[in-house]
C-alpha cells in the first residue's frame, strides 16, 4: 500500500489554539473494482477517519483524515482487496 502521510496545521483567529490535520493516503490498485473501494471506504469509516475520495483516470486514491494516534490501525487496509500492494 502507498502510504503517504500529511500533517496540516494552522493557528486559530485567536492566536492561540493550533489545530492539526492528519491524513493517510490510500492508493487503489488499477483494477480495483468499485465495490472494492467502497469496501475501503467503509472500512476506513468504521476505524473512525472521514473520507475523501479521488477518481482519476487510471485509479482511485482515497485519504483518511483524523487523528494521528490511530494511524497503526489504518495499516489493517493493506490486505484488502484493491489496495496497492
């Protein structure tokens, strides 16, 4: 599985609070059928991340973002059907 992580931060109007995003992304194989990303989705949904999904011309790339602490629980989705290997 292509794993590539971001962190984005940013400072709150009041100056003082800083908010961080975490994200996993999530590579699908090119043959990846539709219900196999569904499944990906889904599976990413129950771990507790939202979901944000990106079709592309040869394959479909989907980010988990939420919290960084549950990360280890996100390397699960390797053994699923679609997921780059």
């Amino acid at each position: 599985m292509y794993l590539t992580i971001l962190l984005h931060g940013f400072i709150d109007e009041d100056g003082q609070s800083e908010t961080w995003s975490f994200a996993v992304i999530i590579v699908m194989n090119s043959s990846a059928s539709k219900d196999k990303v569904d499944t990906v989705v889904k599976r990413i949904k129950t771990l507790g991340y939202k979901t944000h999904k990106i079709v592309g011309v040869e394959r479909t790339v989907i980010a988990a973002v939420g919290d960084e602490r549950g990360k280890a629980r996100l390397q699960s989705l390797e053994s699923l059907p679609g997921v780059e290997s």
